[in-house]
C-alpha cells in the first residue's frame, strides 16, 4: 500500500528517530507499537516538530510565530494535553482536520497548516500520526490567536478560499507509474508538503497549480528553488544518488542547505529510510525537463558591474567558493552552476550573504560548516554587485537584481529577528 510503512521499516525508524521527540508516555489505548512507530515515522516525515515547537519550547506544544504576506499565525498544540492540546480530540476530529481543514470546533484552518497536502493522506496514515501524538508527554500551553486584519481573522473567510483552490481527497496512485514512483508521489504531495514552499503562489496564497514544484516563497526573505527538471535552476542535472544525499545529509557535490531546508533535513529527511528517499529521487527526476533556452530574462550585466563584482568576490567569497566558483567538493558549495544561485528569485541569496547560514548537522556529515555574514561589511551597492556577479559568472544566468532588492531584504530580515 502507498501511504504505509512495512512494519520492519517503521519499528527501525521509530527507533532511529527517537531522539527527535519528548520521551513517550503509556501507549494510547488499543494501540500497537507497529502503529506508534508508523505515526512517529509519518510525523518525522512532514517535518511536524519545526513549525509546532516554539524557540525554546516544549516539543510539539505549538506557539512558533509563522510570518505570512497576511500576518502572523501561530502554530497550535499537538501535545494530549485535554486542555489546550488534542487530548479531547477523536480520530475523527484530527481526520477532519488533516483532510479538510476543520478542526474539532467546527471552524476552519488556515492554509499556513497545509491540509491540502494533508488531504492526500489515507485514513490509515492519519489514524498512525493521531495515535502517535497521543503517546507524547501532555504540555498546557494555551494556543495564540492569529494577529491577522480583518476580513482575513474571520475564519469562515477560508470557506470561499476553499472553493476556489482547495479539493479534500487522498492520494490515487498512478496507475501507470511504478510502485517506487508512487511511494515518492505520495510523501512529496502528501506528508512531506514540498509544495508549500517550493511553488509559487497567487496574490491570496493558493499554489499555482501549472507551475507545480517550479519554485516558490518559504517565509522570511527565503526562496525555494525549483524542483522540476530544468537543467538550470531545478535538479535536471542531479543524479538520484545526489538528491539522496542532499536529503539525507543536507549537502552533496552541487549546494547545500541554508535557511528553512536545514531545519527540514535536521528534523525530517535525515530520518527517511533509504527506500523513501529513493522513491523521492525517482519522482522529482521524472518531472518535466525545460529548455534552457527557454529561461526568463536575465538581463545584460555589463563589463563594470561584471568588474565591480568580481573583485568583491575575491576578496570575500574565493577563499572558499575558489576563483572558479567551484567550491570544495561537499566541503564548500559550488557557486557555479548551482540551481540556488540561478533560482529565479535572488531572496536566498541576499539572505546568505547578508546573515551568514550553516549547513544542516548529521551523523553522516557532522561538521555542519558555517559562512559568515557579510551584511555590516558591505553596503547595499556592493551587495548588488557581488550578487549579481555570482549569478552571471561562469556561465551562471539570472535575473538581476537592484540596490532596492537589498534594502527591501535588509528591512524584513530585521524585521523577523535575523539580522
């Protein structure tokens, strides 16, 4: 069945990713520890502890600040806790919630919690996630309203939203896809939600359907780049082997992580099976390829920018991203011909450049080396210069970008606590 674990492969990554979780209590009533160690591993794979455990927080007790273009939302209490966590709540309650987006009140969710990836989850899979959670240590933490303007903090607002980009449904295999295809198809479009971040999305916040994993905006100034199989700014290029390892370690020989993706490989991916991991590869690679030629227009650098840039660069950037914009093999990220260096929006890139970012810790690759932040260090004309040097080098191509691109990425950085 798509949507569950063999039993061998939940027991071992339940075990596995204990570490991630508060210490279980007594098991629910009825449950079997096949179904706690399916729900744990479902749970590790949508990545639940990043966005529903608050800095410094107790696990899964909710309270993280979610920016939005609309405001700001808080995530809720997971915990059994029966009065400000699920604890009341019935299989059914939490179904309906991750299905369709209503929760035990009868009022409706914000799409911030991505029930419409949920949805595609089988009752099942749910059931396993809701006995988990109900294994955890009971927190009371009361949950925050959403500091959202009006008409937007009128939850019934979300029904006409709904009506327009929202189909409750589990997933239906395709029947002329493999096993493995399907098994990757289910955990990017269902647990593991990759399109919240990585598709663009409309003025009201829906995903844009044609575009699907094409790239998109992850919150705070951070951009996730394309999926697809474009040869340029997707992972057309990449190997099965190396999307794994990506996944697995938060590097490989083409980029590593920064910004929200290190969260998701340091609670999440890390902990996937190499099966599903596999499956996740064969999917992404089978998405359709582009035309570089094809590409958005990137406009002309000119030869004193293009100068300009380059000797910001040596200065700053080639003692570890080398003069040829090649890195260290999964030491230092390559510049070149990297898909996040090329994505279509420059957001990440200003971010790394103006904050600094450290790469995903794992036991297979425990270092987790750090870049410094060069934001004190160069004013805004000398970071449109080297950004956009490093977007055209060597055979790079992307859009350019302006003096006001980096105010703009300064201001809301701050504003978010980062800088």
């Amino acid at each position: 069945m798509v949507g569950v674990p063999k039993l061998a492969l939940a027991i071992v990554t339940g075990l596995i990713s204990l570490s991630l979780v508060p210490a279980v209590r007594v098991s629910a009533q009825g449950a079997t520890f096949s179904n706690i160690a399916q729900g744990r591993y479902l749970v590790t794979a949508g990545d639940c502890a990043s966005c529903h455990t608050a800095k410094k927080g107790k696990s899964f007790a909710g309270g993280r600040a979610i920016d939005t273009p609309f405001g700001i939302l808080y995530s809720t209490n997971l915990t059994p806790d029966t009065e400000t966590g699920i604890g009341q709540w019935s299989e059914q309650d939490f179904y309906n919630a991750m299905h369709t987006g209503i929760r035990r009140d009868g009022k409706h969710l914000y799409p911030a919690f991505p029930y419409p990836w949920f949805s595609k989850l089988t009752r099942n899979d749910v059931d396993a996630i809701k006995t988990f959670l109900d294994t955890l240590a009971p927190v009371k933490q009361q949950n925050k309203p959403p500091k959202l303007p009006w008409p937007l903090s009128w939850r019934e607002a979300m029904i006409g939203w709904n009506t327009l980009y929202f189909t409750a449904g589990s997933f239906e295999a395709d029947p002329e896809k493999s096993t493995q295809w399907n098994r990757g198809a289910y955990l990017v479009e269902g647990p593991g939600h990759c399109g919240l971040c990585h598709t663009p999305k409309n003025f009201l916040g829906a995903v844009n359907t044609d575009h699907k994993l094409a790239g998109g905006n992850a919150g705070e100034y951070w951009y996730a780049p394309s999926l697809t199989g474009d040869l340029r700014d997707g992972v057309g290029a990449w190997s099965d082997v190396e999307i794994v390892e990506y996944l697995k370690t938060g590097s490989n020989n083409n980029t590593a992580t920064a910004g929200p993706m290190t969260e998701v490989v340091k609670n999440s991916t890390q902990y996937l099976s190499e099966a599903d991991l596999e499956a996740i590869a064969i999917y992404l690679k089978d998405s359709p390829q582009k035309s570089v030629a094809s590409q958005i227009n990137t406009g002309d650098l000119g030869a004193p920018a293009l100068a300009r840039g380059e000797a910001l660069y040596i200065d700053n950037c080639s003692g570890c991203h080398m003069y040829d914009g090649g890195g260290i093999a999964r030491v230092f990220p390559p510049l070149k011909a990297s898909a996040a260096i090329q994505a279509k929006s420059a957001d990440t890139v200003i971010h790394v450049v103006l904050t600094g970012a450290r790469m995903a810790t794992t036991p297979v690759k425990p270092t987790g080396l750090a870049m410094p932040a060069f934001g004190a260090k160069l004013d805004d004309q000398q970071m449109v210069d080297v950004v956009n040097y490093i977007r055209h080098a060597w055979g790079n191509r992307a859009p350019l970008i302006s003096a006001g691109n980096v105010a703009d990425g300064r201001k809301k950085i701050a504003q978010s606590g980062a800088l």
